[in-house]
C-alpha cells in the first residue's frame, strides 16, 4: 500500500531506513492531478528500483503571475489510487509552507538557475522564471529523497534537458532516466491541463500532434528544411489554434536549426481556448 508523507523530516527518515537496508530509490516528481502519462513514469520506476517516491507538488515558485497556479487540479485522494495502482511506496505532498517555509519570498531565498542559453527559448522565453522555480524544486526534492534513479517525461521536453544538464554540472549521483509521451488514440498528449478543453476544444488540440506528425512524415520522405517543415506543419493546426511556437532545436547544442543535420527537437506550444498546451517529437 502506498504511504502518504506531508513532512520532509519524515521522508528523510524512510529514505535513510531504506537506504540502510540497501534498497534503491526512484523519484518521480509531478504536480499531481496524475493521469496515464505520470502512471507510465511510476511503473517504470517500480520497475527499475526497490522503492518509488512519486511527489505530488504544485510548486507556487515555477507560476507565473498570470498563469493558472490557483486553479491547478489538485486531487491528491485521487492521485494516492493510481500511484498505489503501480506501486508506488511512498506519495510525498508536501504543503508550499513545509518546502519553503511559512513567509518565503522568492528574492530571499537560494535559487538554482539554469544556464541562460538554455532558459531563453521555447517556454523560457515567455515563462520568464519558471525554470528557476523548476530546477530549484527538483534540487531540493533530489536532496530530500536522495533517489538514485528519477524519471522525467518526454513531454515537458525543455525541462529535461535542463534538469540533465543542472545533473551533470551540479555533480547529482542520480541517473535520469527519460520517458517517452503518452498520448491519447488521437494523438494528443496527455496533459493535467487537458481537463481544463471542453470538447470542441479538445478536437482544435489534436491539431498540435497532427502537425508534429505530419512533419516528421515530411522529414521521413527526405524534407531537411526546417522552414519548409515549418509551414506543412502550420497548415495542420487549427484556426482556433493560437500559436507561441514551433521550433526546431539542435539536440547538440539546444540551438534553432535551420537545416536538420543531427537528432532535433520539434517543439509546439499553442493556447487553444485559454488553454496552453505543450507538444513534441523528435528527428533523427
Ligand atoms: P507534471 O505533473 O505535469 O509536472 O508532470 C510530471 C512529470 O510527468 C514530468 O516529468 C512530465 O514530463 C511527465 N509527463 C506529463 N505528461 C506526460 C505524458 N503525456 N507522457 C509522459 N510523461 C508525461
């Protein structure tokens, strides 16, 4: 049965029992409201290591001021059943309080901020500090459940890359192990967020994936050109769709690539009703 810990010290003491008993630990850190994608990381991670960790956190420091962080499903009961569903050991949820306590100011407090190069693209660009707020909370849920393994999705592709990057820089003895995206039968990722589309809306979302898919099929038959893979992609996305990016990232370097030369990264992001949704793929 999956145990539910809302205190750190707490945590850090089953950490520390496992740990003496030579047990390894996976983490697999979300903001809950847990659906098949989280469930696919958390099966994964039963499988790889003794014990998993999956923390439920809706971390107020990667929001923006206008973004949705009061309105963020928050279904821990929920989340406690399907983490249990594929063995999870332990659902930490811990309050914004208990993670930084009760009067912090982002200004005050000790951030860990990801190289610049690697923040000022995709959803950096508009999301001026989430990355901070990201890289800050998985540091400190790394140094709280000292996993060795942590799984973190393809979707959220951006923050992989980060979160392997502040890894190797920053000397964490963890490995990432990275998972691939969960869609639904039509094609779109599976998101927390998709719960806020009504149906109508949710139909104007497949267009983000068709428009990946149909991109690589171009890719496939030969097409290089990253403009031209551009606009036959656009013209598969929805008219209600409003666009914030479609990029093509150089794996290499985290660049925008004009010809595709290497393993890249194609990232979309569109608001579809007030709705902001995330997608990728990726060519090689
Ligand atoms: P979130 O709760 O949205 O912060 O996500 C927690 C973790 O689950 C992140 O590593 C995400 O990339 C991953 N994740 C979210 N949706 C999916 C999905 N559809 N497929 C695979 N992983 C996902």
């Amino acid at each position: 049965m999956t145990t539910v810990i809302h205190t750190i010290n707490e945590l850090i003491k089953v950490i520390k029992d496992w740990k003496k008993a030579g047990h390894s630990v996976g983490l697999v850190p979300t903001m809950g409201a847990l659906h098949t994608g989280h469930a696919s990381l958390i099966q994964k991670s039963a499988e790889t290591c003794d014990k998993t960790v999956v923390s439920v956190f809706v971390n107020p420091t990667q929001f923006g001021i206008n973004e949705d962080f009061s309105k963020y499903p928050r279904t821990l009961e929920k989340d406690v059943e399907l983490a249990n569903t594929y063995n999870a050991d332990i659902v930490f949820a811990p309050s914004a309080e208990e993670m930084y306590g009760n009067n912090y100011n982002k200004d005050f407090m000790t951030l860990v901020c990801p190289p610049y190069d690697l923040v000022n693209k995709l959803c950096g660009k508009t999301r001026t500090g989430h990355f901070d707020g990201v890289a800050t909370v998985v540091t400190k849920l790394f140094n709280i459940a000292q996993p060795n393994y942590a799984f973190f999705g393809q979707k959220d592709a951006q923050q992989l890359y980060i979160i392997e990057k502040m890894v190797k820089d920053l000397n964490f003895d963890i490995k990432i192990i990275p998972c691939p995206i969960v869609r639904e039968e039509s094609g779109l990722a599976i998101s927390s967020r998709n719960q806020y589309l009504s149906e109508e809306e949710k139909l104007q979302a497949v267009s983000l994936s068709k428009a990946l898919f149909t991109i690589k099929k171009y890719f496939d038959k030969g097409i290089k050109d990253s403009k031209a893979l551009f606009d036959t992609g656009i013209s598969m996305l929805d008219s209600h769709a409003e666009l914030e990016y479609l990029d093509f990232i150089d794996y290499d370097n985290f660049e925008k690539t004009d010809i595709i030369k290497g393993k890249t990264l194609v990232a979309i992001c569109a608001k579809v009703g007030t709705t902001r949704l995330i997608d990728n793929i990726v060519l090689e």
